[in-house]
C-alpha cells in the first residue's frame, strides 16, 4: 500500500488506496470469507453474505457495532485497475438505520426545546 486518501461525509467517510497488489488478488480478499475473515471478522459483519456484488468489481456488507447503540452501516468496496499494475481500492463506510436515524436528530449541543410541565 502505497498511497491513501479519507474523505468524511455526513453519515460516514470514504477511504482510497493504491495498492500493490494485482485487482484479482484483492477481490479475493474482500470477496471470500476465508481471507475477508483475516482482516473483517465474521462477528462485525450483520449478514456473512454480501448485500451486493459485482464480481472483480464491487461488494458491499452490512456491518452492526457489538456495543450499544448497536450501529448499523453499509461498506462497500469497489476495485480497479491503476496505472502502476496494482489496484485502485476504494472504500465507502455509511452509517444506515434507525439507531443513526435516532441520532443523527439529536442536537449535538443540547439546544433542544425545554418543555414545562401543566400543573
């Protein structure tokens, strides 16, 4: 791995890579749990299976954090060709569900509307 990029986006972040290794390699190791296992564990994953996936492409897998507010997201990768023989791995981390729907609500500064009770 030679190079990386993160962006940060409202619901969760995007990461690029530039790696050495040849894009049927690194399908390999995103797309079979033998070796995603290595590096994902299946504990992370919501689902072992794959939302979607487009062989030598893109997959993508529903994860859920094991501590509260038990998180749900989406990661999805996409590879390609890059111009040095290796691969172009792009990463894309979204945060989905309720929980975060909950969440993403809240005020972070507390500036919520203060009720009183009728007597």
């Amino acid at each position: 791995m030679n190079d990386m990029k993160t962006e940060v986006q409202e619901s969760g972040f995007e990461q690029r890579y530039d790696l050495d290794a040849s894009p049927e390699k690194v399908w390999r190791a995103i797309s079979i749990a033998e070796f995603r296992e290595k590096w994902l564990p299946r504990e992370a994953l919501a689902d072992p299976l794959s939302l979607s996936a487009t062989p030598g492409k893109e997959i993508r897998y529903k994860l859920r954090d094991d501590i509260p507010p038990h998180l749900e997201s989406t990661v999805t990768f996409t590879i390609a060709p890059n111009e040095s023989g290796g691969t172009s791995l792009r990463i894309v981390h979204e945060l989905t569900g309720a929980a975060f729907e909950r969440l993403a609500k809240t005020a972070a500064n507390g500036n919520t509307q203060a009720l009183t009770l009728a007597a």
